[in-house]
C-alpha cells in the first residue's frame, strides 16, 4: 500500500459502533457525508484506521449493512488484531507482542469460576481476547477479582468493560491505545508518522485512546464521560463533539483545523460543486453525488445540471458500462433525462470508495474507484477507472472527463443491471 511509504497527512483513527456508524441514523447520513468528504480530499494522501471491539466476523456484517468505506488498517477484537488493506493482512508482529505473559487456557478455567459471567458467541472469542457479558452492578467487584486471580496465575492481563454490559480479558499490551502507539512507532520507526492523527471514539474500550488529538462523539456513554471529567476535562485536544457519530468527526477536523471539512454532500448550490472540478478525486466523488441527487430528484430538473457535467466531458470522451457495452459519456448524460426522480422517496443511495488518483503525465490523470449502490435492501458494486486530462500541468488547471470503465465486483452484482453508471 503506497500510502503507508509515505507520511500521511491526517490519520483518522476511529471506532465503529456509535462514532463512525450511527445505528439510529435509518438514512446513514452522517456516514456518507464523511465518506464523501474523505474520498474527494484525503483518500490520496491520508490513512484512515477502523477500531472496533467487533471480531472479523461482526465487521464484516456491519460492513454488508452499512455504506462504509474501505480503511487502510483494521484494528479489531478491541486492538488484538491489527490488518492492512482490502484483503486484511494481518501484522505477525502484534501477534508476538500479544504472546507475552498470555495464555488462553488459563483465562478461560479462571473465568470460569464466575457465575456472574455469560460467555459471548463463539464467533467473539479470539486468539488474544476472551468476551463476556456481565450485569452492570456485577461488573466492578468480578473484575477485581478475576484480575486478582489472573495475576495469581502468572498472567498479564487487562479486563476491559463497555457499553455497560461487555467484559473483555485481553493481554495486557492489547487494547485499542497500545495497538494504536503501536502502529504509530511502526511508522515513525520506518521514517513516516502522520503528520496529525485524530482519533474518536464513544465508550469506556475507546479511553486509552485519548492521549493525542481526538474527541468524543455527542453520543457518548456514561463510562466514557466519567472518564473524560476525571481524566481530559482541561485538555484542550479533546473535544465532547456536540454533533452525533460521523458528523461529529467532521466536526473534530474543523475544530482541529486538520484540512478540509465541508463535505460535497454538504454544498448548497451543487452547481458549484459540479463546476468546482478542482482534482480528479473529487470530480469522480461530484459526478456519482451528482447521480444520485438526479435520480433521487433531489436537485432542480434543470438543463443546467446536465450541460455542467457535459462540459466536464470531452466530446470523444467514452464510457463502458459493467454489462460490457460501450457509448460515448455525452450519450449516457444525455440519456439521464429518462431516469429523472425515478429513486424518489425511495431507499436509494450512491457512494464511492478506494478513490486513488494517479498521474500518468504532465497533463492526464487516471482514477480507480469502487462505486456502490444501495436500492431498497440490495448493494450492488462496480470497481471503476476513469481518466482526465487538464489543459495545464496541474489537476487544478480544469479537468475533462476522456474515458470511464465499469466492471462488476463479484458477489455484488445487482440483481437487474441499470442502463445507467452502474
């Protein structure tokens, strides 16, 4: 992954459930407002960190529920496991650091001795973590104990609770800070930490995380908000976010001033966003945006919406769609007079993910990109490349779209294809 040989200039480390996703959010709004606002200004040259106390398997069936992007680093299990990229390399070396002074026998004949605890499913224990549920007014004195226990046994450990009902036994290097000082020495190690790194959470397995600039989503639980009035009240790099989840962290990176923080999602007049066409990420993000609100009738059907995005295009520009057949772009513009409003009122959404830009000369850029469709209860995919070029030696110098290519991602293609991108 190029973006890891090189400093990043914002890291977003974040937890999950009830920071990045918001589960009363039916629409995912705040969700895909961060999402549009990561893809078209940070994807290129930034690093944004998934931790959650979800195993793999919960990730990834939030991840089939919800318009999440794909990060760069996963760190699940409640930082026992750490994974890189799409395809979810593990790090071996975490693995050996979480060896020390552990031993999983051990852990769960002590354990077993509590009546008090309810061991979570199968699918939730893991090579470096031992999940149980447990009372609220039970928590404290069987935590005292079992690590009393534990100890006695010649192991290591640290017991976290959460979210008022989770208990987690987990090496005591383990936890969502150590993984994260973790891989931040990594990088420095190998010559490029981030330049600025925000991390966000909202529950009592989130705290060790807050030692660096971060903040804390509206939405907090108690054990979270203790900790923030014991520990961080005065500390001027945290934040209580008065926005819910995703919004908050949008919220955080003004607040912080760490870059750009109005997501096109978030445009007014999304004219402007269309004519804006300031680099290739962000035209790719402004298009598929542009798809959506059309269909969704969500913007004014207007011939000034279509003529803005046909002088995007180069009039020889050519798109081919995942069915295979070919046309040219200003045919397929042309050709969304036909669906117009056809989503509206209806559960229907357009994302795009993995949004990579790279220049090929002086004056033509090639994008890859994953666009994802939400219609009712279906997600379908296509993996995308577009190319432009710019009259001048930069992508800021007016941008053209020259050729858009659409392929099926497997496993996710629709059940009826649209004559339309995707």
């Amino acid at each position: 992954m190029d973006r890891l040989k090189a400093p990043a200039r914002l890291m977003i480390v974040s937890d999950l459930d009830h920071t990045m996703v918001d589960h009363h959010d039916k629409e995912n709004l705040s969700l895909l407002r961060f999402n549009s606002l990561w893809e078209a200004n940070y994807r290129h040259d930034s690093l944004l960190v998934f931790s959650t106390g979800r195993s793999p398997t919960l990730y990834k069936e939030l991840r089939k529920e919800k318009p999440m992007l794909t990060p760069d680093i996963t760190i699940m299990s409640v930082g026992t496991e750490i994974t890189y990229g799409n395809s979810m390399v593990p790090d071996d070396g975490w693995v050996e650091v979480l060896n020390q002074k552990w031993d999983k026998n051990i852990v769960k004949e002590e354990t077993s001795k509590f009546p008090e605890l309810t061991l979570q499913a199968e699918t939730e224990q893991r090579a470096h973590k031992v999940s149980f549920y447990i009372q609220k007014d039970k928590a404290q004195i069987v935590t005292k104990a079992l690590s009393e226990a534990l100890k006695q046994r010649g192991l290591d450990v640290k017991i976290i609770y959460s979210g008022g009902i989770d208990l987690d036994i987990l090496p005591q290097g383990a936890g969502k800070g150590q993984a994260l000082a973790y891989l931040l020495q990594k990088f420095k190690t190998e010559g490029h930490p981030p330049v600025n790194t925000l991390v966000c959470g909202d529950s009592g397995n989130d705290a060790e995380l807050f030692s660096i600039p971060e903040y804390m989503v509206k939405n907090a639980q108690e054990e979270l908000l203790q900790w923030h009035a014991e520990n961080a009240k005065d500390n001027k790099k945290i934040i209580h976010a008065t926005e819910r989840c995703a919004a908050g962290i949008i919220q955080a990176i003004g607040h912080f001033s760490l870059g750009p923080n109005l997501s096109p999602r978030d445009v007014t007049d999304f004219s402007d966003c269309l004519l804006e066409n300031v680099n290739p990420g962000h035209e790719v993000v402004g298009f598929f945006l542009f798809y959506e609100k059309w269909r969704r009738a969500e913007i004014e059907n207007s011939e000034i919406y279509l003529s803005s995005v046909i002088a995007n295009c180069c009039p020889s520009a050519t798109y081919v769609h995942p069915t295979g057949i070919e046309q040219t772009l200003h045919n397929c513009i042309n050709g969304l007079r036909g669906c117009y409003g056809d989503k509206q009122g209806k559960q229907y959404r357009v994302w795009v993910d993995q949004v990579l830009p790279t220049q090929i000369d002086s004056k033509t850029w090639l994008v890859k990109f994953d666009m994802w469709v939400l219609s009712g209860e279906e997600q379908h995919a296509a993996r995308g490349t577009a190319i432009f070029s710019s009259k001048g030696e930069s992508a800021s110098d007016r941008l053209t779209w020259i050729r858009g290519h659409q392929t099926w991602i497997k496993g996710y293609e629709p059940k009826e294809s649209s004559p339309f991108f995707g």
